[in-house]
C-alpha cells in the first residue's frame, strides 16, 4: 500500500488530504448508550454505624466478648451512651490475610456480610468489631453470613446470661 493509503488507515477523523471518513474511537464512557448499563446498584438501606478510631476498636477488644469461627471473628461490647443509637460496627482484616487485594477483598465480604446480617440480628446499644481471618476470602458466602448468624446469637446470649466480662 501507498504512503497515503497507510496515512489515511491512521487519521480517526475527516483530514484536509481528502482520507475518507472514519469514526472516531470510542471511548469507554461513549461505548454504549447511558442506559443501557448492566450495573444497577440495589437500593440502598440504613448505613450502619461506624467505628473509625482506633480508640474505639481497643475498648471493644477490651470488653473481652468474642466469638471465633472459620470464616470471621466477632468481638462485641455495650456502649455506655443511649440504646436508641444503634449499634456500630467496624471492620479489620490483618496483613497475615494476605496482600492489600486480598484484605480489601476479604474487608469487602465483611462488609457485605454485615449490611445483609446486623441490621435484623443485631442489638441496639452495642459496639461489633469483624475481623478477618485467611478463611474470609475462601469461604462460601452463606457460609460465612452464617457464622456470623452464628456468632452475633451466641454473643447476644452470653451477654444476656452474663457470662461474658462486663466492660472496664
């Protein structure tokens, strides 16, 4: 082929040489319609509420309340202000899980885990903490929504019992 045939193979758009026209390339956002997207978010629910500090997640391991099964390890703690806040979650999955794909991978079953289990099992007035085991990421998922059925029962009955040490 010609020099001007193979320029033209180049050009993305209409040139002053007189290449006929092509389409520009598409870009990611322009390959299909708006609509037609097959990513549809579900509704969203009540955010749940959050520990952040890490002050926080200290005075929950404190209280000395937990339950370890395969796939996670809940720790649990009542928190001295008014029952009518809710409970409060937080999340921790450890470097001995695995490089920082497989913790936020694992962070993100957790996550997923408790949006679908704490707001109908657990108990308003209390402080969960989720941490992640090497198990999290290799477990079946209702599988490991059932441990955490399992723990946050177990972790009610014992609060409820008085088996479990108050916290300091």
């Amino acid at each position: 082929p010609s020099s001007r045939a193979i320029s033209c193979a180049r050009a993305a758009t209409v040139s002053a040489s007189g290449c006929r026209a092509r389409p520009a390339a598409a870009s990611w956002r322009g390959a299909a319609p708006r609509g037609a997207s097959a990513f549809r978010p579900k509704a969203m629910t009540a955010r749940l509420g959050r520990l952040k500090q890490r002050s926080e997640f200290l005075r929950v391991a404190a209280a000395r309340q937990k339950w370890v099964a395969p796939g996670l390890i809940v720790q649990m703690r009542r928190h001295q202000s008014e029952p009518e806040t809710g409970f409060r979650v937080g999340y921790t999955v450890s470097k001995k899980v695995g490089n920082a794909v497989a913790r936020n991978r694992a962070r993100r079953r957790l996550r997923s885990a408790a949006a679908e289990v704490l707001p109908a099992n657990a108990l308003a007035g209390r402080d969960y903490v989720l941490i992640g085991r090497r198990g999290t990421l290799t477990r079946p998922y209702r599988k490991l929504v059932g441990d955490l059925e399992t723990a946050l029962e177990r972790l009610d009955r014992k609060g409820v019992e008085g088996k479990g040490k108050e916290p300091r």
